[in-house]
C-alpha cells in the first residue's frame, strides 16, 4: 500500500506540509483487524496513533459492579484514542474491533520523539488531535443532555 | 413527485377519521402508531413534511406529522405519548373515531435533491415526520445518487422502525446508519451522538441536500456538523416544532420570530431560520 497516498486520502491529514506528511508516511503503516481484535488495553502504554480507514471499533470501559460499558463507537476518519499525546502515554480504556477493521496504524513512540524534535509537526498533529477532542466533548455533553428523554426530564 | 396536499374545505372543522389500526412501535406503547381512513369523502392526501392536528374529542387536539407514505393508500401517524392528550390516544384502540385537521404546513423538499446526494439525519421520534421523505426517495430512488439515513436514539429499545430501517439497511442503495447514546449487552452497533455519523461523510457536500428532524438540540449539533463538513445552510432543512391552536396562521400560538411555524414551517430551509436558531428568548 502506497502510505503517502492513503494517508493524504485521509481528511484528519488535510492542510499538512508535504514534508510532515512524508515523515508521517515513514512513521506507519496499514493494518487490518479481524472482527473481535484488542486494539487497545487499559493500563498497557498507548504505543500506537490508529487512525481509521474502515470498520468499526468499540470504546470501552469497566465500570465495578456494571460490568463493561460501551462509551463510544469509532469509524472510518476518526482517530482512536488520545493517550498516545499525553503523559503517562497509557491507555485508559479498551478497545476492540465490532467488525473487520483497517486502520493506519503509527508508531506512537517515534511520533512523539519527532513532534517534540521539530515543533511545527508537533504543532499540526496536535491542532488535529485538540479538534476531535473538542468534538468527542460536544459529543458527550450532548449525550448527558439526554435529549431524546421526555420533554421535561424525569419529573415530567 | 408526491400526490399534491389537499386542503380541508374549512380548515377548523375537523373530518372524522376510524383508526383502523393501532400499534405500539417502542416498547409497550409509549410511542405508537395509528393507520387511519375517512368515514366518507376523499382520503386525505398530502406532500413528506406535512402535519395534521389530531382531535381527540373532549379531550383535546394535537399537531401530528404524518409518518406514512405519501403515495401510498391509507394516512398513518406516529405519537409519542408526553402529555394530556398524546397519553390519552394512547389508549384509544382500532374502530374508534377521532377528528382530522389539515395537512397543514410545508414540506420536506425531496425534489430539490434529484440529481444530488440526499442526507436524511433524524433523533429520536424525528424518523417520524422523516419516514415520508425516506418513502419517497426509495420510489424515486433513480433520481438521486446517494442516499443516507443517519439515525440516533437513546438506547437500543427506542429504536423506531426496526424491522423497517433493517430492511431499508439490506437494500443496497440505501446507506442506512443507526447510533444510540447508551448501548448495552447485546447492541453491536454504532454508540455515540447522531452527529458523528454525519462525520464519516460519504456524500459530496457541495451537491447534498440535508433534511434533519428531532430534538432542537440534536437539530442544532446536526446543522453544525453538516455545516462544518462542508454543506451550506441553504441546502440544510429543519422541522421546528412549537405549541399551536389554529394551525392555519391566525392565532399566533406557534409564532418564531418573524415566523409562524404552522404557516411558513414546519420544514424551514435553515439560512432563514439561522439568526433566531437557539435563541433563548424565542
Ligand atoms: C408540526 C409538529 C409536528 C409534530 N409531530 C409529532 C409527531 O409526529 N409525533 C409526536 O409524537 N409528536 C409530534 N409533535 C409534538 C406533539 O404535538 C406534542 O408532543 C403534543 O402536542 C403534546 O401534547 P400533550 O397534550 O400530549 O402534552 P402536553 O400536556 O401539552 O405537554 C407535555 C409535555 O410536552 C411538551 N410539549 C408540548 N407540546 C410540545 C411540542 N410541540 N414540542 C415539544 N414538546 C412539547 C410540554 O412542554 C410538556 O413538557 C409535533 C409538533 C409539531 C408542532
Ligand atoms: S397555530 Fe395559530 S398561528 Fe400557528
């Protein structure tokens, strides 16, 4: 698989310089999972960036005396997990594939090396990463609102 | 494309309609729906979008979009049981008479998008009044490219259409994609808000034509994503729901802003709704 050419196919990519985009290709490579893989673990060290190309991937997460909840579900263009970018580069939850997946899958130790060595390419991939972050906590704000409860809420 | 609205000949008085069938469509009947037929006259025809105002009487009246299919015999409408008159319906059964007001109101403008890619978003008991323009675009499914159903409710049981959507899903030229908010065992679908479906893309915003009905917050979200993956306010189209008496633009009930929604809605293209969206006071 061409790597440059599916990872400028990629929109999270889009607007970054030629020469990241070359260094991102040298940092990964394609990778397809069958349905029921571990993506990640908690706990283990976030060592990869997986960015989806297809399929569908579960975010979960143990909660005592629930048992394992589904947080979210991730799909084509949307990066998984942000634990990779922050101290102590662990991953706080699990994840694992509903279907069969194809994901670019980055080495998240030489990323990180390369983000802190050369600023501008730390400054583009964390732009990108701050974005869907701030579009997972639209997403859950509006998940709490409950909009679909009864008009009213609870007391109704 | 769709059989032309008729109009009531005086449109306060209601016509008798039988229910011919009553069924629950979420779980014991908390939203449910009725087929309905005139005990004389004409059936009443109407375009995707419309809405009738129900009449239970002695009870009270309600304003109902209509759920069925525009080209298809028989008036079907789906109510979710909220308050004094929907919780009453609810428990009306099959051979019962309640009035009928209407169609009132604009529709869904399914034909703008022939030619173009057609991006449906719907929350909750919004499949509702979205279900005629689903209908409609499957009969003239040639006239379109693309064509998305994006659906989210809050939890696996809520699910309305069920055995319809999965239909629909197996139907190849149909891209159909259902997320809840709140999984469980046994849900191995999409979890997350309805937006993030409209993230994945799939469709060309610069020829899509967005319709999107639900809650005024899942609207407002829905509008933003779509807006942000490229698709302008003048391609996007709401249906804005507020209290309303006279249906017909006299009493000033259901008034929004310059806007009164039983006249001038309750389908709005959005660039005409955008200054007064999610204004507080409206
Ligand atoms: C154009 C239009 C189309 C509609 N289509 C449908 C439909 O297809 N199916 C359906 O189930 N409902 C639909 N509704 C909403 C429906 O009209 C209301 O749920 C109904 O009027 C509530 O009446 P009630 O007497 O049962 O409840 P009430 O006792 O009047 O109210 C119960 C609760 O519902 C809230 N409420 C009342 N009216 C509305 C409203 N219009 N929108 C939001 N909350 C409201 C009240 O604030 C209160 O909290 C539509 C509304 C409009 C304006
Ligand atoms: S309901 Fe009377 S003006 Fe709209």
């Amino acid at each position: 698989m061409d790597m440059l050419a599916a990872i400028k196919a990629e929109p999270f990519f889009e607007g970054i310089p030629e020469k990241e985009l070359a260094l991102l290709a040298d940092c990964g490579e394609a990778g397809t999972f069958p349905t029921g893989a571990w993506l990640l673990r908690q706990h283990a060290p976030a060592k990869h960036f997986y960015l989806l190309t297809g399929g569908l991937v579960e975010l979960k997460a143990f909660v005592p005396q629930r048992g394992v909840v589904t947080l979210e579900t991730l799909g084509v263009h949307e990066p998984l997990g942000w634990s990779w970018l922050v101290p102590p580069y662990q991953w706080h939850y699990d994840a694992r594939t509903l279907e069969p997946t194809t994901a670019l899958v980055f080495d998240a130790v030489r990323l990180r090396h390369e983000m802190e060595a050369d600023h501008e390419f730390g400054f583009q991939l964390q732009r990108r990463v701050i974005d869907i972050m701030a579009q997972r906590l639209q997403a859950i704000r509006m998940q709490s609102l409950d909009v679909y409860g009864l008009p009213g809420g609870a007391f109704l | 494309m769709s059989a032309p609205a008729s109009q009531p000949l005086d449109p306060m008085i209601p016509r008798q309609f039988r229910i011919e069938e009553a069924f629950a469509e979420v779980g014991s009947g908390e939203v449910y729906s009725w087929r309905l037929s005139p005990l004389d006259g004409e059936p009443l025809r109407f375009a995707p979008g419309q809405f009738n105002m129900l009449y239970q009487f002695g009870i009270g009246e309600v304003p109902i979009s209509i759920s069925g299919d525009a080209e298809a015999a028989g008036l079907v409408h789906t109510l979710r049981a909220v308050g004094g008159v929907t919780k009453a319906m609810q428990k009306l059964e099959a051979g019962e008479v309640i009035g009928v007001r209407g169609p009132f109101g604009t529709a869904w403008p399914v034909a703008e998008a022939e030619g173009q890619d057609l991006v449906l978003v719907a929350g909750g008991i919004g499949l509702a009044p979205l279900r005629p323009a689903v209908y409609c675009a499957l009969r003239h499914r040639d006239r379109f490219n693309r064509v998305f159903l994006l659906y989210g409710t809050r939890q696996p049981e809520d699910i309305l259409f069920r055995e319809e959507l999965e239909h629909w899903r197996a139907q190849l030229d149909l891209d159909v994609y259902v997320t809840v908010d709140r999984g469980g065992p046994g849900w191995h679908g999409n979890v997350g808000v309805v937006t993030k479906l409209i993230a994945r893309g799939g469709f060309d915003p610069a020829n899509t034509v967005a319709m999107a009905c639900g809650p005024e917050v899942m609207m407002r979200f829905a509008v933003m994503a779509l807006q942000k993956h490229g698709v302008a306010a003048e391609r996007i189209y709401v249906s804005m729901e507020r209290n309303m008496k006279c249906a017909i633009g006299y009493c000033g009930h259901c008034q929004y802003g310059p806007h009164f929604i039983c006249k001038d809605g309750p389908v709005f293209r959005f660039d005409t709704l955008q200054p007064i969206f999610d204004v507080r006071e409206l």
